[in-house]
C-alpha cells in the first residue's frame, strides 16, 4: 500500500529501465525480484540479454525488503555489441538506419495473433509509421518508425523479449 491507502503496482517503465542500467552498471549478470504476484527475472549472458515477466498465482505474502546478491560471479557480459560485418558488407551497413527498442518488453509483429505483419523486409516505410508492437507490462505499445525508407533487415523474432536500446530494424533511408 502506498500513503494514500492504494495498492502500489509493481513497477513502471521507468523503474524497469533503471533497473537493467543499475544491474548493467554494477555488471549483474542474473537478478530476480519478486513483488505480491509478480516476478521479474532479468538474465544477461554472452548471446543476448533477456526479460522475463509472469504473474504468479495471487497469495497474501508478507514482502520483505533483502539484499541482492548475483548467485555466483559469471563472465563479463558483453554489452548489446553488433557483430562486425566482413569488409564488402561494411559499406552498405553504414548506410543503413537502426529503428531501436525504446522500452523493455516482447516484441510483436502484428497487431493480433494470425493478422498479416506491420512490414515486412522489403517494404517502404514512412517516418511515423507503425512497424510493430512492443508489449510491456500487459501494455501494448506501438512502435513508429523513426526514418523513411526500405526495411532491409528485421533484427527480431516474433514473440521475442526485447531490451531497452535493441536494434530492431535496419532501414535503408530515401535519399
């Protein structure tokens, strides 16, 4: 309960976001947190960062405030790093705009379930367009493009957890 006698919610955009830098910050490989009915599990690794958010069954549980400490120590991650393209594809990467994740969450390709996508590569896409949608917190957030141009590459899987910051398309801008 917060001051005012409400239910506090579990923890917003911003909070979540402060979270994942503080963790990166301090080089927390592995963190959990769990408050009333909700769990949080952040895992960073080699490969990818990821985001796991699911509700638990609702019980009365007393909460307690415990210091977190990183189960053991793992290797140091490696920080959202693009892998680097051999010297003939160096060229056409440079060109290439990236449309980046503005929020933790799952990234969706279309509006529901079996409907056709937002794009697809090769398609034209307008500054302000919708390109997909970003589901946080039971919230689903539509993602606009930041550039006009062709989509080239979709750096994302349908139904995949995104992070803050991660590239999710590669747009060749109009020239």
């Amino acid at each position: 309960m917060d001051g005012k006698g409400e239910p506090n919610t579990f923890m917003n955009q911003k909070e979540l976001k402060e979270l994942i830098e503080f963790l990166i910050e301090k080089d927390i490989s592995e963190f959990e947190l769990e408050r009333g009915d909700v769990k949080v599990r952040v895992k960073r690794g080699v490969d990818a960062a990821t985001v796991i958010t699911h509700a638990m069954p609702a019980a009365p549980m007393p909460m307690a405030a415990s210091p977190v400490q990183p189960s053991s120590p793992a290797p140091a991650p490696v920080h959202a790093a693009t892998p680097v393209p051999s010297a003939p594809s160096a060229a056409a990467e440079e060109e290439l705009h990236t449309v980046k994740s503005p929020i933790v969450g799952t990234y969706y390709e279309s509006p529901a379930p079996g409907s056709l996508p937002f794009v697809k590569k090769g398609d034209q896409v307008a500054a302000g367009q919708v390109i997909c949608i970003i589901e946080a917190m039971k919230l689903m957030n539509e993602i606009e493009s930041d550039a006009s141009g062709e989509i080239v590459k979709i750096l994302v899987n349908n139904g995949q957890p995104v992070e803050y910051g991660q590239p999710l398309f590669a747009i060749r801008p109009r020239k």
